[in-house]
C-alpha cells in the first residue's frame, strides 16, 4: 500500500515552505471551526422556536464548513498522516479541556447560575468520554 498515492496524503501541509499561505489556511481553518459552531447555534435555537426546517439548513451549513475546516487543517499541517500521533495529541487534548470546564461549573455553581453548571458538566463528562474512546482506539493500533 505504501507505493498507492492519494491525494489527500500528498497535500497534508502543502503550504510548509510558505508561512503567509500556512497562515491564511490557519486563519481559514479558525474562522470555519467557528462557523460550524454558530451554524450549530443557530439550529438550536431555530429548533427551540419552532422552525425544525430552517434547523435542519443551518445544521446540513455547518456540517459543510467544518468540512472546509477539515481540509485547511490538511493543507495547514494540523495533522501530521501518523493517525497514532494525531490521536494521542488529540487524546491529550480532550483530556486538557475538561479541566478548565470542571472550573467553570464549579463558578457557575457558586454564582447560583445551575443552568450553565449543568450544561458546562455535561461538556466536560463528553471531553472525558471523548479521551476514552481515544484511548481506546489507540490500543488497537
């Protein structure tokens, strides 16, 4: 398999020898991770207020800009094509941001604000199962 080319693996961080592009698709990659979340919002709330419909657009919208997000993180160079180094780091990184989320709702809690400490706690407990399914993949590499 080793002599196959692919396209996608011929293009993971094309833009290495060029810091302006890196930094444009880095730029391009934030502001479409963003996107998906605010796409995300949106059918939320159109959903909350009776618009199912206009929810499922705006949901189909951000699953497309985190596909464009996908790819600026494959030409920028956010994975590396070892698929045990990226899940190790993002492993890590799950792992890393469930403490500042066990923080929050601790505040949220103390300032009497039990809304956003439940939804805060349920952010972190999916950081923490997101590592351990990580976890678990890895053990079968």
């Amino acid at each position: 398999m080793a002599d196959l080319k692919f396209s996608i693996i011929d293009t993971l961080d094309i833009a290495k020898d060029n810091q302006e592009l890196k930094d444009i698709l880095t730029r391009s990659f934030n502001g479409e991770s963003g996107g998906t979340g605010i796409y995300f919002a949106m059918a939320k709330v159109a959903q909350y207020t009776g618009y199912p419909e206009i929810a499922e657009v705006l949901k189909a919208m951000g699953l497309e800009e985190a596909e464009h997000a996908a790819q600026y993180a494959i030409l920028s160079g956010k994975v590396s094509g070892d698929i045990k180094v990226d899940i190790e780091k993002m492993m890590r990184g799950e792992a890393a941001a469930s403490k500042p989320l066990g923080v929050l709702a601790e505040k949220a809690e103390a300032a009497g604000l039990e809304e956003l400490a439940a939804i805060v706690k349920n952010a972190y407990k999916d950081e923490v199962k997101h590592a351990c399914m990580l976890e678990g993949l890895l053990k079968r590499l």
